[in-house]
C-alpha cells in the first residue's frame, strides 16, 4: 500500500436553495453520483454527512450558497478517470444550470499520508495556498499536478 494518497476539494456557489426547483436537477443525481464514487476502484473516502451528501456543510459561515465537495483517492489518474471518464462527466457538463461561474480557484489537489482525512479548514487553506502560489507540491491541480512524496 502506498504512503500517501490524493485528496481533493472542490467549492461552488449554487444559485438557489438545494431543495428549490433550480438545483432539483443536481440534488436528483446526487445519489447515484456517489454510489459511483464509492464504488469506483481507487476511491478512499468523500465528506458526507447523514444523508450521504455534502450539501449540508457550509465552508464559509458567512456564504450559505456556497457547497464543499471533498474526497480522498489512491491517485491523480483513478481521480482523473472518475470526474473526467465516469457518468460524472455528465454532472461536470451541467454544471453552469446549478452553479455560479467561479471567477478564482474552486477545486485543488494535494498528498495526504495514507488514512489521513483531511478537514474543511485543511481543504481551504490548501485553495488558498493555490490561489496565492499558484501550483506547487502542497497544492496543484490536474492540470499541472506533482508526484506522490517519496
């Protein structure tokens, strides 16, 4: 088993209330969504609350509109393949019907060691170290990501 795996956060603001008609169309994949992600080869674990969502977290105590999706994976491929090659993609393509265009960062990627999970407040401060630094090895994106600590 390997030292370290691949947590990742995502934030978006939604443009109505989770039980409203605008984000019916999203709250109604969610389910299957991630049952996919739970059962996806190389998937570790997602923040969850009782309802087996995370749409009841706020990671902004003052913005109530804004959703926090966090997981953690065995790798940057298994995690590409699953937003990217999965049914998922077709909630990524939609994604401008439930959520605010994002004008900074909103998801980023970084190592954690094996059977970490990682907070809320971890998963922000890895965005803001991002938004600051752009990608570095505590903090990347798919695009530019970096390989596990040795």
């Amino acid at each position: 088993m390997s030292k370290y795996q691949l947590a990742q956060v995502n934030i978006g603001r939604i443009l109505g209330p989770m039980d409203g008609p605008v984000m019916k169309g999203f709250a109604d994949q969610l389910e299957e969504i991630n049952s996919l992600a739970d059962g996806f080869e190389g998937f570790v674990w997602r923040l969850q609350s009782d309802e087996g969502d995370a749409t009841s977290y706020r990671p902004f105590p003052d913005d109530d509109m804004m959703l926090i999706n966090m997981s953690v994976w065995e790798s940057v491929d298994v995690l590409f393949e699953y937003v990217y090659k999965s049914d998922h993609v077709k909630v990524m393509r939609d994604r401008a019907k439930w959520f605010e265009p994002m004008k900074e960062m909103y998801m980023v990627l970084w190592w954690v060691p094996a059977g970490h999970i990682p907070t809320q407040q971890e998963a922000i401060e890895r965005l803001e170290i991002l938004k600051a630094n752009g990608p570095t090895t505590e903090a990347f994106t798919f695009k530019q990501h970096f390989p596990m600590p040795s």
